[in-house]
C-alpha cells in the first residue's frame, strides 16, 4: 500500500515523466547524429526559450514538482538545437523567418508580464507557432521528421498533469497546448507519409509500365 501510495504521488509521477521525456528524445536524438531526421532549427529555438520561460511560469503558479518535466524538456530542447546547427533542416523560407522573429520579440512581453497566467498564455501561443515550421518542411519531407518523440511527449505531458500541485488555468494552460498540437502534429505526419508513399507507389507502377511497353 505504501509503494502504491508513492508511485500515485506527486514527486514520483514527475520522475516518471521525466525518464519518459528522455527516451522518448534518445530516438529523435539519435536520429539527427545519424542524419536521418533533420528538424527546424527555428523551430528548436523557440521551443529551448519558451520552454524554459513555462518552466518558471509553472513554478510561480505553484506547480513544483509538476514544472521538473517541463525544465528537462527544455534542457532537451536546447540538446536538439545545437544538434540543429550541422544536421537540422537547411532551407530557411522568408515565413520561418517571419514567426521566428514574431516569437522572438513575444519573450519581452513575457518578461514585463507580472502574472503567471499572462506570461503562461504568451508562452503558450508562442509554442504553438513554433509548430509552423516544421510541419510546413514537413509537408515535402514528412520522413525526415521523427513521429515517435510528438507521442512519447503527449505521454510525458499526461504525466506532468496528474504531477500538479495545484490545478488552475496557469497551470494546466501548456501542458494542454502541447498535447494538441503534439497531436495534431503526429496525425498530420502520418498522413503525408501515407500520401507520399501512394505517390511513389503510382509512379513506380507507371514507370514499370512504360518500360514495359517499351521492350
């Protein structure tokens, strides 16, 4: 009963996802060395600074042990960044840019802001926009994107939830956030895998075709 009641408590739910966090990036990780996965370093960036800005949001609003999870997700973040500087994405378009700089000037507002749920809500849009562009490389190069990490991160943010000492909008506004667009993310990468693959699969087949008739 007394190792039950610790593995439900607070602390050990958010060593749990902490562990999950890290295996959940050994394969995106590992990926990028091997150069087969090549993320957005824009994307990177905005994730490293915004992510440790939540982290502190949540320690203010009173999460504790729920915002541990978080701060090693930015640590990793910051991992991958650097990582993103000699195998990450290299064709920068002027949108990336754009969001880039539009998140970028978004951390000053956060740092003038005195209320947690402000700063936990421009941290949250901010995440959000990070998204954009990945999934616009990703629109072309779906397979070039880990999908795993976007899974074992909604399982990490599930976690993080149940971690919280104290449930109010502040506290549960970025964790939710991440579980959409993790979400949304994962489904949006299977299916231009799938629409990809059927792609190549026709025009395979149309090229078999025409050397046949050729023959």
């Amino acid at each position: 009963m007394l190792y039950l009641s610790f593995l439900l408590s607070k602390e050990s739910l958010s060593i749990i996802a902490v562990l999950v966090l890290i295996l959940g990036n050994y394969g995106y990780i590992y990926g990028i060395i091997k150069k087969q996965i090549k993320p957005h370093i824009f994307t990177w960036i905005i994730w490293t600074i915004q992510t440790y800005i939540a982290a502190g949001g949540q320690w203010k609003g009173g999460a504790y042990w729920g915002a541990v999870p978080t701060l090693m997700n930015a640590t990793l973040c910051l991992v991958i960044t650097i990582l993103c500087i000699s195998n990450g994405e290299k064709k920068i378009t002027k949108i990336d840019w754009f969001l880039f700089i539009s998140s970028i000037i978004a951390i000053p507002a956060w740092m003038l802001t005195k209320t947690p749920f402000l700063s936990e809500l421009i941290v949250s849009v901010v995440n959000l926009i990070a998204y954009i562009p990945t999934m616009r490389k990703s629109w072309n190069k779906p397979l070039q994107e880990g999908l795993t990490v976007y899974t074992w991160s909604n399982v990490t943010q599930i976690l993080s939830l149940f971690a919280l000492r104290n449930y109010t909008l502040t506290t549960i506004m970025y964790p939710i956030s991440c579980i959409l667009a993790n979400a949304t993310t994962s489904v949006y990468l299977l299916v231009r895998r799938k629409k990809l693959h059927n792609v190549y699969f026709i025009s395979g087949m149309k090229e078999e075709n025409n050397n046949l008739s050729t023959k």
